[in-house]
C-alpha cells in the first residue's frame, strides 16, 4: 500500500540513522512511540508494521543495523526474531489439521511411532502446540551446532525420556518445537515444514519471511546484539535457576543449545522452526493479517477461534519459572502493566514474541496485525518495555481504553 505524501516520515535519529517509512494520522502515538524507543530506551535499529482491515497503515523502519559498521537500517532490512518463528511453524500445523492431514487430538505415535519411546506415548499434537508435550529440553548436551542438523535433532527428540506424563504440565518447549512440529508436519505432508511454509504461506502472501535463509539474502541481514548477562534481573527465580540449579529444566532450556551461535551464517542457514525466521516487521504483520481477518483462505474462522482460545495456562512455567498462557500454538496476552514481563494483547489476539523483544500477532476484534523486529535484544522472556510500549501505543490509537486487566479491552 502506498502511503500519501503526507504520512511519509524521514528524520534523524538522535544516536545515527533515520526513521524512514509511513505511518497514517490514527497511529501518531505509535510513530512517537517508536522515536522515544530509539531517544530513550536504548534502540539501535528496528521495523515496526501494522495493518488493521487488511490495510497497511504504518510501516516503519530505522536506526543501525551494524553498530560495528554503522550500516543504516534500511526498508528491506531482516533480522533473526528467535521464537516469533513458532507463529510460522503453528499456523502450518493448523493448516494442516484444516485438510485433514492432521488431528489435534489423536496420539502423534500413529504417524510416529519412535516418538512414543520412554514415556511418551499418549502425547498429541495438541500438547505438542501447547507447550504440554512431555520434551521441552534434552538432558544430555547438544553436540555442537546440533540444532542445524535436523536428522540428529528428530532421533534426539524421540529418545528424550518424558520430563512429564504427556499433558500433566505445562514447559516451554524453547527449541524442542522445532522437531515436534516439524517432524509431524513432515510426517502428514511429505515435506519439511520450512518448504511447507515458504509454497504454501509466505510465496501466496510476498512475505519476506524465510525459515532457513538463501545465501542471497545474507547481506540484508542485521547484527544481533543479545542481551548482557549483568542487565538481567538476579531475583527472579528464572534467574536464580539459571545460575545456580545445574540440570534443571530452566538451565537446559536455556543453555543446552549446542553452541550456536545466532549471529552465524550456519544457524541462519538451517531449520529451525521455534527460533531462527528471519524477517521483518513487515513479514511478521503480513503473517498474521489473514488471521486478523477471518483466515484470508489459509484457514477458516473455526481455526482462527481455536487459534485464540487458551488452552494452556498455568502460575509457574516448569521452565520459565512465572505465570504463561498458550493457545494452540501461539501466546496469548500474559502479565499486567506492573509486572517485569509482559505481552499485553488483546484478549482474542494471539501471536509469539522472539528472544529479546521482537513480535508478532493477530487481533481479530480490533481486525489489526501487528509486527515488530529489532536488533538489540532486552532481558525479559516476553517482551522489553520497547515492544510493549508500541504495542500498548496501536491499542491506543484504534481507541481501546485499557489494559489493565492484563489484556487490552475497548
């Protein structure tokens, strides 16, 4: 969508780049918000896009995308957005179930009998999506850059005994996604999900949204800055885990990752359906548009309402250690204005966040999409008072009043 002369934004940035790009009338709180994200909340380069009723109504984009270089963030800029990928992943799961190729509810050991090893049998593709499948982390180490070797992970998968009878809890699955889902998905469809994605999601849609990125595509690509290790919080039980409670699932979760590094040409390279996509706001906002809109021919509405409806919730993550809600495949709004981690959404939205703040949904009653993709990564598990102060500025601009429920209402 072309913007009107009018709604066209290019300016300095006070730290070096530019703010380039559109943003419509209605959503002048979220263009201020996204110039005191840079100005006072530490952003280096970033994208942000929303579209409400199909039409896109603010696209931007900014700042650095190489702090050692000083290359500017330009408008086809990508970037790694780490679990926003798991939206990708679960909406091809759903599609899926939609043919009839898939069964949210029956035993996956009918299509993959190795899986029911050590404990599993009785898990469903439902408990897979959910984050209540019973192999949310390996307990042995990753061998180096096992993550990029897709046979290893699937047979790693399948041997891991249960952590949990299938269902009776809820653990984020932080890379195990990747081969539970994907391997179904192989499993029903005869191809990998990646090249399932790219024919049958993002080619129909023209996203620039890649699960295994060309080599052609590597100069676009923007430098990761991850998070300080010293910026975290030290009192939350995440942390005290992570740091203190070898071998728990917190610590495997998070650090059993065969060594990757996420800035490498080889973890861009490979599939990895929870964490490594590679887009930008604009792929993220383009992903869930359909969903805003009653599926756009991807799914149906049934499959949208299941998409927004919690199906798992519980106090304490078993390894997120705080308070986390799942629909099939997707987060649902979690936290409260005074909390230290939050993904405030609306209450029929669902998307995912990535490692460090980045994020993606789909709102069906406020019929909006939202994207947004950056380089510097914060310390939260959801997301950093950047992205929240975005989200919180579109909620804000369609006229909704609150969110102070936990979820943002009319």
């Amino acid at each position: 969508m072309a913007a009107p002369a009018s709604d066209t934004i290019d300016e300095a940035l006070p730290d070096g780049g530019r703010l380039s790009g559109f943003c419509a009338p209605q959503f002048a709180a979220v263009r201020d918000a996204m110039r005191r994200n840079f100005a006072e909340r530490g952003e280096i380069g970033a994208s942000l896009c929303i579209t409400h009723r199909g039409a896109t109504l603010v696209d931007l984009w900014g700042g650095i995308a190489d702090p050692a270089t000083g290359k500017p963030w330009e408008r086809d800029t990508i970037c790694l957005v780490f679990s926003a990928t798991k939206g990708a992943a679960a909406l091809v799961a759903h599609m899926l179930v939609a043919r009839g190729q898939l069964s949210l509810d029956e035993d996956v050991c009918r299509l993959w009998p190795a899986f029911g090893q050590n404990g599993k049998a009785g898990t469903t593709l439902a408990m897979m999506l959910s984050h209540a499948s019973p192999v949310p982390a390996f307990r042995d180490p990753i061998k180096d850059n096992g993550p990029c070797d897709w046979d290893y992970m699937v047979e790693r998968v399948a041997a891991e005994p249960a952590w949990w009878p299938p269902g009776s809890r809820q653990g984020y699955h932080g890379l195990s996604f990747a081969w539970t889902i994907g391997e179904m998905v192989r499993l029903a469809s005869g191809q990998r999900l990646a090249a399932y994605f790219r024919e049958e999601v993002a080619e129909p849609l023209g996203l620039d949204f890649w699960i295994g990125l060309p080599v052609a595509h590597e100069d676009r690509v923007a430098t990761l800055v991850l998070a300080d290790f010293a910026e975290m919080d030290p009192t939350t039980k995440f942390y005290r885990a992570l740091t203190t409670e070898p071998g728990s699932l917190t610590q495997l979760v998070t650090t059993n990752t065969g060594n990757i590094d996420f800035n490498s040409r080889a973890v861009r390279a490979a599939e990895i359906p929870s964490a490594n996509g590679v887009t930008n706001a604009r792929g993220l906002a383009g992903l869930y548009a359909p969903l805003a809109n009653g599926g756009g021919g991807l799914v149906d509405p049934d499959a949208i309402a299941r998409m927004s409806r919690v199906v798992s919730a519980a106090h304490e993550d078993a390894c997120l250690l705080q308070p986390m809600r799942f629909a099939l495949g997707f987060m649902a709004t979690m936290g409260t204005p005074d909390s230290d981690s939050t993904a405030i959404i609306g209450d029929r939205a669902f998307g995912h966040v990535g490692m460090g703040g980045s994020i993606g949904f789909a709102d069906p009653e406020a019929e909006m999409s939202f994207g947004y993709a950056m380089n510097r990564g914060g310390t939260g598990v959801l997301l950093n008072p950047r992205g929240q102060a975005l989200v919180d500025a579109a909620y804000r601009s369609l006229g909704w009043s609150s969110n102070l429920s936990g979820g943002w209402r009319r």
